[in-house]
C-alpha cells in the first residue's frame, strides 16, 4: 500500500491536475488566514474568560459558575462569537494546502502525519504534565477536593477541539483523495449523513445520538475549507457569495424557528448539529468576500506613504508571527490561568469576609461580585486584559519547556522494539517448536512493524491521551501520567515512521532535495 495517496482525474470538476505541484509554488503562508485563524482562538479564550466565574457560598466557600449562559443577550451573541466552524473550515483550507505541498516535494502520508502530531502533541503533554503536578500539589496543600476536581473539568474541557483535530489531520490525505476524486460527491455524502443524524435526534428524541455528527459534521467543514483552497486563487464571485451567505442564515434561522435547532449556537455545538455547517457555510462566504481586503490590510494597506504603510506591515506580521508561535499555547494555558486567579480572588474573598468599607459595601463582593451585576462588567475588561497578558507569558515560557527532539524518540523507540524482540525470541528459542499461535503472533508483530500500522496508533493514542484529561481530568495524578503516557508514546511511534534513507541515495528519478523536505514540514504549521 503506497503512503502518498494522489488525485485522480475521475472527478467531474476535478482541481487542475497540477495542483500539488502548483501549490508548492505559491507561498505558504496567507497573513489573513493565519490571521483569522489565531483571532478564532482569542476569540474562545475571551468567551472562556467572560464565563468562567465564582461566587463566595453562605459558609464562606469558594463555589465555581458559569456567567452568562442562558440569557438572551448572550443567545443572540452567540451567532456572532461561534467560531469554531471557521475554525475548523480554515484548518480544512490549511490541511489541503499542507498536503499538497508535501506530495510536491516528495513527502509521504507518514510524514504528514509526524509533523502535524508533533506539533498538536507536545504542547498538549506538556499542559496536562504540568497541570497534573500543579493540582497534586494543590491538594497536599489542603484545597478542597470539590475544588480541584472543578479545576481539573476546567482545565481538560478546551482540550475537545484538539482532540477531533489530531483525528481529522491523520484523515487529510485520504480525505484529500475523496475531494479530488469526486469533490461534490464527498460533501453529498457527509451532509446527508449530518441531516440524517439531526433528523434522528429530532424524531426520537435520543440526544445523545447527536454525538455521532462529531464523525461528521466537522470532516464536512473541514471539506468544505478544501473547496476555499481551490477557489482561493480565482476571482471571487460577489453575487454567490453574498446569496451563499443569505440562504445560509435564512435557512438557519428557519430552522431555528421550527424548533430544530437551538437558538444558542453554544448548545449546538455539544454535541455538534447541522446549525454548525450552516453558520460556518456563512462565515466561508463572509471570508470569501473580505479576504483580498484583509489581506491589503495585514500588507499595510493602501492609504498613506510607503513608509508608513512598511510599518504597518511590519507590526501585522509581528502580530501574526506571534500568533502562529505562540496561539495554540495560549489557547491551552489560558483555563489554568483563570482557574489560578479564581482562587486567588476566592481566597481574598475569605480572609476580608465581613468587611466593608465605605457605606458598607463588603469587601468580599468587591474581590468577587455577584454576577452581571455593575461591578461585575465594570470589572470585565481589567479581568480580560489581565487573563490575556499571563495567558500570553505562560504560553511563551511553556514553550521553552525542552522536550525530546524527533531523532532521540526515534531511537527509543527502536531500542525498545529491539529489546522487545530479543525478549520474544529469547523465549521462542526454549520452546520445541513453534506453535501456531507463536506463528500468528510473529505476523501480528510484523504488520505492526509498518509505517501505515504505526501511524494509525500513534494517532489513536494521541486522541486517547487527550481523551482521558478531557473525559476524566487530570486529578488524581495517577491520570496525568497514563495520560501524558499516551501522548509521549504517540510521538515515540510517530518520530519511527521517518524514512530512513541511506547518505548520498535518492529515489530513482527523484529531483526533491533535503531543504525542499525541510521547507514542506516547516510549512505544515
């Protein structure tokens, strides 16, 4: 079985046949999209900050809420803040281009799928890692157990994104293939599956039924963003866009009136529903129409002298640069944060408990106001400002946290199947023969041995690891380590899949050099 997976020319409106190719001309990095893609992720940390609160109980206890949620104004916001499907739609834009760009350059399916976990992983384990050991000390320290449990929901609920995100990229290359094979077929295909799943939820009631539109819905956005990429070069159709978008919304909105879907575009998305393709098919057609525009802005746009328009460049690419670095990592680090300064206010708000100053105000309700109350949103932006700077210093300390480069887990990995193996045959040498169990056995070791084998545990894995902090926590600590266990494993299997190619060798007829290898890697964050 090959691991480059190419397009063929069955498809009725295939991309042009040179696409891999041509893709690996362009540059490879779009200021708007990457742009975009880092606002999506403050625009969540924001949300998570805004509703992330506590309150001071009768007996003095420090007892976590969720702010907002539920009222109409927050409802109706809902419809502008829900951003995880252009999220997902512009990483199905980057995954295409990525993939395409590795094929070009004579990179495999394995090395796709190494990059992309090394960089999705790592700053995951390090997270739950750390994390793990923070609330461990946290509890020998005598935080409440109700406490740290909160804490530990907290902190592994914005891991659910990263989750279907590893699982999507390890699809990219076969997902690729379906699009350029039969693209309108493919996207047929998943959004009859996201109707009949809705329609099942609807007609008995069996919500939880709707999880199954996790295997749906976002691999459809994520198609869809291999659509964009193909367009991204052609003139934009004003007209399409703009009715794509109104019948978008309309049919949302209608569909929100029958009572089909919810109103709130947060309940929509656990578990996931068909709302979620309509609103990001509008926010598709809203990036179509603005991404020339963005675009001229992040290259200083057009207005001023030349000079000025320079620094202007300069300061969106710093802006961009430090998003594409640095965004993943506030993104994870950003709940601790707030969980930490949650329990610094919490602990205030104890120690000056029956204070007041003034005409009586107490202190403890200035340390922890009652939600939405006055004080409460006059504090909201000092709170954000201050969540955002720690959440940004955290994630680039965390990110000089040293961790074992992609040769040195190679080698252990090897070292542990050679030990593994001279166990094995030490034990079948004492045996007087071979039986035909050991036989099945052996065979089972050989096809683990390949690349393809190795690649789809890895990925498993890497789901698993991040599935057990999300669904479980990471407290006690007993769970931080199976968890990062996971997750480091999944690397030490994938640094294995790199091929190994003799000095001075190349593939017959191959002209890809070593820097054009290089350069296509780098290029897949």
């Amino acid at each position: 079985m090959s691991l480059t997976l190419a397009g063929s020319s069955e498809a009725t409106e295939p991309p042009e046949a040179s696409a891999p190719e041509a893709a690996a001309s362009r540059p490879h990095r779009d200021g708007a999209i990457d742009l975009i893609r880092f606002g999506c992720l403050v625009v969540v940390v924001i949300l998570h900050s805004l509703m992330a609160s506590a309150v001071l109980g009768t007996d003095g206890d420090v007892v976590p809420t969720v702010a907002l949620s539920g009222t109409v104004g927050f409802t109706i916001a809902s419809w502008f803040y829900q951003i995880m499907p252009l999220f997902f739609f512009i990483g199905g834009y980057a995954a295409i281009s990525g993939w395409r760009r590795t094929q070009a350059t004579g990179g495999t399916w394995a090395d796709y799928i190494r990059a992309r976990l090394r960089r999705l992983v790592i700053p995951v384990a390090v997270l739950i890692g750390v994390a793990g050991i923070g609330l461990s000390i946290a509890s020998e320290l005598g935080v409440p157990t109700g406490l740290l449990a909160e804490a530990s929901t907290r902190i592994g609920q914005p891991l659910w994104f990263l989750a279907v995100y590893v699982g999507l990229t390890s699809l990219v290359p076969l997902a690729v293939d379906f699009h350029e094979r039969a693209p309108r077929r493919s996207i047929a295909v998943l959004a009859g599956a996201v109707i009949a799943v809705d329609t099942v939820v609807a007609l008995t009631g069996l919500t939880g039924l709707g999880y199954l539109n996790f295997l749906f819905v976002w691999p459809l956005i994520q198609q869809l963003g291999f659509f964009y990429a193909d367009a991204i070069h052609k003139p934009v159709r004003v007209g399409l866009a703009w009715t794509t978008m109104v019948l978008a919304l309309a049919s949302l909105g209608v569909l929100v009136g029958l009572g089909v879907y919810s109103p709130d575009m947060l309940v929509n998305l656990n578990p996931p529903t068909g709302a979620l393709v309509l609103l990001g098919v509008a926010q598709m057609s809203i990036l179509r129409l603005s991404h020339a525009r963005l675009n001229e802005i992040v290259a200083g746009g057009r207005t001023g002298r030349e000079r000025a328009r320079e620094y202007r460049a300069r300061i969106w690419q710093r802006i961009i640069s430090w998003g594409n670095t640095y965004g993943i990592q506030v993104y994870l680090w950003h709940m601790p944060i707030v969980i930490t300064l949650i329990g610094i206010l919490g602990f205030g708000a104890n120690l000056v408990a029956g204070a007041s100053f003034g005409d009586g105000v107490p202190l403890a309700g200035i340390l922890l106001p009652e939600i939405e109350s006055a004080w409460w949103w006059l504090t909201r932006l000092s709170w954000l400002l201050t969540v955002m700077v720690l959440a940004g210093a955290l994630a680039m300390a965390m990110s000089k946290i040293p961790f074992p480069g992609e040769a040195r887990l190679s080698r252990f990995g090897q070292w542990v199947a050679r030990v593994a193996g001279e166990i094995i045959g030490h034990r079948d040498s004492h045996a007087a023969g071979e039986t035909r169990t050991r036989a099945r056995a052996r065979q089972l070791r050989e096809r683990l041995s390949s690349p393809v084998s190795r690649a789809v545990i890895a990925v498993a894995l890497a789901m698993g690891g991040i599935a057990i902090a999300l669904l479980i926590g990471i407290a006690p600590l007993i769970w931080t380590l199976v968890s990062v266990a996971a997750l480091v494993t999944s690397l030490v299997l994938a640094a294995t899949m790199k091929a190994q190619t003799p000095v001075g060798s190349s593939p017959a007829g191959s002209e890809v050099t070593v820097a054009d290898r290089a350069r296509a890697l780098v290029s897949l964050g």
